[in-house]
C-alpha cells in the first residue's frame, strides 16, 4: 500500500514539473524580447530541464535500489 502512495506522489510531482514547463515555454516564446535573447533563455531553459530530468532519473533509481534491497 506505501508504494502506491509513493507512485501517487510521484506522479503528482511529475505532472507539476510538466505543467510548470510548459507554462515558463509559453511565457517566454510571448515575452517581448529578440529573437536571439529569446533563443538563449530557450537554450538556458532546455539545459535546467535536462538538469532536473537527469536529478529525477538519478532519485528514482535510489529510491527503486532501496525498495530491492528491501
């Protein structure tokens, strides 16, 4: 039953990580800048995503290795 709610919580984080994602893409590509500025806060936005994906990806594989170990 724990893992369960676990899965929940997971999935909630998620789906508020998404969301957040997409909600910071829209207000730049509509924020009135240049071209090439707006190209480098995506650029800078691109990489803290693929940051945060690997940091994810790095916490549930811990978190899965404890659950074996269990």
């Amino acid at each position: 039953m724990g893992n369960d709610n676990n899965s929940s919580k997971n999935s909630i984080f998620l789906a508020f990580v998404l969301g957040s994602l997409v909600g910071m893409t829209i207000g730049m590509l509509y924020a009135p800048k240049s071209g090439k500025e707006t190209r480098k806060n995506i650029k800078k936005f691109s990489d803290e995503v693929k940051d945060t994906i690997s940091n994810l990806s790095d916490d549930l594989k811990d978190a899965s290795s404890k659950l074996c170990e269990k």
